[in-house]
C-alpha cells in the first residue's frame, strides 16, 4: 500500500531536520501521471464523467486572452446550460496566467499550470463535496495528508449572505475541531459571479500545516509566512447576484472545485518550489547544460533559469496548442512573443549566445509526451516557430545595439553622464534591449543609467499591461444574448463558407464573439482577394436566406468525426459532445448558443481581413438587418 504522503511534506527550507530525515525515508516519489490519475479515478469512483480539458485559447470570449482557470471552460454549463457529458465532471485543463508574468523568476509564480477540478451541475452540494474533498486528502489509500495538520477556512458572512453554518457542521462531523475551522471575509472566502451578475457563493479552503512556527497572534490559513500551504478549494455556487447588486438563493446550485498540479505536487514530494519536481527538472538540467551554469551558483542564476523554464514551457503549451498561435504584435501572439524574448534576454545574462530555446523545448515535450499528445503532434511547427523568433530577436537585439550608437552622442553631451530612465525604457520597450545591456554600454562610456526613472517607467507599462492581461471574464462564454447567439451562429456559416472558398486547409485557430460583431480567426497563407471576401459574403448571406434550419444532437467524439463534422477532435472519442447541423451547409462540434433558423441572422457583412501571424488571418464581420 502507498505510505501516507504527510511523511513527505517539506515544503520549507526551515522545516525541521527531523522531518526532512523521515522525508527521505518515505518518499515513495509520487509522479505527476499518478496524481493525475488518482485525482481522476477518485472521482470517477464518485460517478463522476472524466471530461477532457479545453484549449488554452479561450472560444468565443472577447474578455481574456488564455484559459485562466479550471473552470473557465465551463461557465456555459455552470450558468445553465445541460452539459452532454451529465451533471458530475472532472477534468484537468491547462491554464495560462499572465498578469504577473514580471515576477516569474521567483520559487512561487508560474504562467503556465495545470488544475484538476470536479464539478456539479446542479447535482450534489456541500455534504458531498466537503466529504469527498477531505477523504481524497487523508485516506491513506489516496493523499494521506495527516488529519490533525489540517486546517479549513468557511465564509464569515457580511451583509449580503449569512455565516456559512452548513459548512462549518460538515467540517465539525468530520472531526476538523472548531479551532482550526476559520471563518474569513468576502475577499478570502467568497467566488464571485462570472460578470457582473450571475451564479456566486462562498467557498471552502484546506490548508496544511507545513511545521513553521506562526509568525504571531494572527497567524492563520491564507498568511503570507508559509506555516499554511493551501492544497484545494470548494467553490459553492448557491447564489444569483442581480443587476440591483442584491443576492438570491439559486433553487439548484453547483460545485466547483480546483487543485493546482504543480503546487500540490510539490507539497507532497517534501520539495522547496515548483521547479524542483519532475515537471521541471529535465528543463532546468538542459538549460544548465546548454549554458555551462550551476543553477544554485546565486540567486540572479537561479531567476533566470527559472524564467527560461517557465516561459519555454508556456510557449510551447501555446504553440501546441489545437488553437495555437503563432508570435505577432496583437493578442495571444504578443504575449507568446514577449515570452520568447524575454527567455532569450535570461539567456543572455547566462552567457548564452547562439540559439538554444528549440533544445529547450525538447525537454517540455518529452515531460509531456503521452499527457498532452498534441504537443508530439505539432512538435516540428513548435520547434521552427520558437527558432524563427529567437533568430529574428537577436537581429532586433542587434538594431537596439545600434539605436544605443544613434542616441550616444546626445548622451554624451549631458553635463551628468546620466542615460535617463525613458530613454533606457524606450530602448527597452521597443528592441527588447535589456536594461542590464544598456548599463553595460553605458559603463563603456562612463555613462551611468537612471535605474528609477527606468524603474518608474516600467511600472506604469505593468500597470498598462495588468489591466488588458488576465481580466476577469465577464462576457463571452457566458453570454447567450440575442445577438451574441446570431453572431455564435453566424460564425459557423463563415467558417464553412471560407472552406468552400479558399479550399480545406483552413481550419479555426479562434473566434471572439461580442454582441456587435464577430472575430474569426483561420488558417491561411495569403490575403483574401476582394472577389473571395465577396464570394464568402454572397454564401453566408444565401444560406441565411434559405433560413436553414439548425438543430442539435449529442453523441460521441468518435460519431461527430464519422460525421465529418468540424471539430478540434482535442478528447477522447467516447466523449459525449453537441454536434449542431445548420441544415445540409455545416456541422460541427459546439457547445452553442444558437438560433434555431439561419434566417434569424440577418445580413452578413466582411468589414476587415487582415493577417495577425505567419499563416494565420483574421476576418472582422457584423450582421445588419435585412433590406
């Protein structure tokens, strides 16, 4: 039987020798493909339908540019919507996460992660998430934490909903004492709606105690100090808030859970940070290998090697990806550029100086191999695009060198010999120049940099960055207005109708629906020509006049391909999806919303199509009334 995993929690360089002694003693080395599969068959024990992640690109919501969350993908079916798999699901989905990507570098952020989820839609509630949740965490037979380090955390109650009594007695029923069960405010213990309305609740934390001293009176779940490592949270979607910001009771709420791979994994092994497990340490060894370093030899080494790892393996998770993007200047391109680059310059403060990142991403591929098979499939694409943009950054990288020469002069002459903040930042913003580069040349010339200023600089491009990086959702997904609907539909004509045009290598790489327009986006290598935007425009709009009918069927992923239908086809083939026909024109593999009869579109009208990356192009469009 698996020796109970408490034996193995180090989490903290501080912990006590004699628990690292027993560490050791009792390590069993839990893989990543063992804890998600033990999560996963848990769950399915449970009834639950293993359902398959999502893309990392999120479909048809203008609001986010990744997928940041386990349960991001199902909004839809929280909100509502009957899922084709049933009512209890569990998943492990790919999340991407980049509001903070400045800090990556550190023992704690990460862009890339994975989160295991169960979900009820509509079906069990708190007595059976609650116990579920504190079975997989200490039965010896799965997790095997230890009960009397375990610590919870309840919602406290404020004006618009109660102190969340029911959670509190389950806990009690399961032995966790009164004092370990803490009642905490709205914002550490309350999941808010999707939007500005919608389903919300409080939630339930577990925390582990990872053997620190308290850092005071105060100490407690959710403390900056780490003496409390959260392994897992229960979301409880009970409520409704309305457009008057007052809250109902919902008639048949849902659970929703989440459970970080990484984090908990490392909990688990007795490590010190994410980058130590198995998920990391194949990268970290080829990046030593390649630059010569020790990955220990101080804490700046330590940054970048750590930043290389993390935005290689997020860059290939991008590029791998069934809607993968390739680097450009807009969108989820520019945050898979800025990745690249930014591991590039890391590079270059390890002394690397020819190409390496493709080397790298041969070691993301293989930790993978056999957990996301669609990076093996689009291995060649994810080495040549990663090659290509390191080779064009290091070109840029040369052009900033010379823009450093152009402005030297004027430099020169200042009285101070001091390089101002913006020209530095400048430098850096618009070549990807690396401030620690243009000190270097400007120590050549007895120049120094204005280090606050830069500083000042950058802070106001974060700022910037943060409020269009990983918004809150609150749209998209979630939205089954009338006009998001027509538009939900409209892109399907579009999408069939370019295929019929342009031929059967375009394929979707993403749509963005809002209620005025569409954004889809496809593969194909040149511009459309004004005669086959026309002829794409006359399709859809012939086949909105014929009012096709549309209809809806659920069936297995392997049926829907039999079918021909359009479809990523990213799960396993028993998996129950929705194929929605629009008369004999389209069929594909959706999760809706629709209309029931094209005629309800209106008019179709192209009003941009332009190229947003190598091979891929994106078409602007509106529906208007018919005249």
């Amino acid at each position: 039987m698996r020796q109970p995993l408490f034996f193995k929690l180090i989490y903290y360089e501080a912990i006590r020798p004699i628990e690292r002694i027993i560490s050791v003693l009792y390590n069993d080395t839990m893989t990543a493909n063992e804890f998600r599969q033990m999560y996963i068959d848990f769950f399915i024990s449970k009834q639950h339908v293993e359902i398959s992640g999502k893309s990392l690109i999120p479909d048809n919501d203008p609001t986010v540019l990744f997928t940041t969350a386990g349960m991001h993908p199902l909004v839809p079916y929280l909100l509502g919507q009957d899922h084709p798999a049933g009512k209890r699901l569990v998943d492990v989905q790919k999340c991407i996460r980049t509001g903070d990507i400045e800090e990556v570098g550190d023992a704690s952020h990460l862009t890339f992660f994975e989160m295991l989820g169960n979900w009820s839609l509509r079906d069990y509630f708190k007595k059976e998430a609650i116990a579920w949740s504190y079975e997989f965490l200490t039965s010896p037979q799965y997790l095997g934490l230890e009960h009397d380090r375990l610590s919870v955390t309840i919602f406290a109650g404020d004006e618009d909903a109660p102190y969340d009594q029911e959670s509190y007695d389950i806990w009690r029923s399961l032995n966790i004492p009164h004092e370990r069960i803490y009642p905490l405010p709205k914002e550490d213990n309350w999941w808010g709606p999707a939007g500005k309305t919608g389903p919300c609740g409080p939630d339930s934390e577990m925390f582990y105690d990872t053997g620190l001293e308290p850092c005071g009176a105060d100490c407690r779940p959710g403390c900056s100090c780490g003496k409390y490592f959260e392994v897992w949270n229960d979301v409880f979607m009970q409520y409704n808030k309305q457009a008057d910001g007052t809250y109902e009771l919902l008639p048949k709420p849902c659970v929703d859970t989440g459970m970080g791979v990484e984090r908990t994994l490392t909990m688990l092994l007795g490590l010190k940070n994410v980058y130590e497990t198995e998920l990391f340490t194949p990268i970290i060894n080829s990046i030593a290998a390649i630059s010569g370093r020790d990955y220990a030899e101080s804490e700046s080494v330590t940054a970048s090697f750590r930043v290389i790892a993390d935005h290689i393996k997020t860059s290939v998770m991008i590029l791998g990806d069934d809607y993968g993007v390739k680097p450009s200047n807009i969108g989820q391109g520019y945050i898979l550029r800025r990745l690249i680059r930014r591991a590039v310059r890391h590079g270059l403060k390890l002394g690397i100086e020819e190409n390496f990142l493709s080397t790298v991403a041969e070691a993301v591929l293989k930790i993978y191999r056999g957990v996301y098979n669609e990076l093996t499939e689009r291995r060649d694409t994810i080495i040549s695009e990663l090659t290509l943009e390191e080779t064009q950054f290091r070109r840029t990288l040369e052009h900033g060198h010379r823009e450093f020469d152009k402005v030297l002069p004027n430099l020169l002459r200042n009285p101070r010999k001091i390089i101002p903040g913006r020209v530095a930042f400048h430098l850096y913003d618009t070549f990807g120049f690396p401030v620690e580069l243009t000190e270097e040349l400007a120590s050549e010339h007895g120049l120094t940099v204005d280090k606050d200023g830069f500083e000042n600089e950058f802070k106001k491009h974060q700022e910037t960055s943060k409020k269009g990086a990983d918004k809150v959702f609150k749209g998209g997904l979630q939205d089954n207005s009338v006009m998001s609907t027509r538009y939900h539909t409209a892109t399907h004509l579009l999408h069939e109708a370019l295929r019929r045009v342009l031929g059967d290598h375009v394929a979707q790489k993403g749509s963005n629906i809002t209620p005025e327009r569409l954004r889809f986006d496809f593969v194909h290598n040149q511009p459309m020509t004004d005669e086959e935007k026309k002829a794409v425009e006359e399709m859809v709009n012939k086949k909105i006049a014929e009012n096709l009918q549309i209809s809806m069927d659920t069936m297995t992923l392997q049926q829907a391909r039999d079918l021909n239908a359009r479809a990523l086809f990213e799960g396993k083939y028993d998996e129950q999806v929705k194929v929605y026909r629009i008369g004999d024109f389209s069929t594909e593999v959706c999760g809706g919303p629709h209309v029931k009869a094209a005629g309800e579109l209106g008019v179709f009208k192209i009003m941009k199509e332009q190229s947003i990356s190598r091979g891929v192009r994106r078409i602007r469009g509106v529906l208007m009334e018919g005249g």
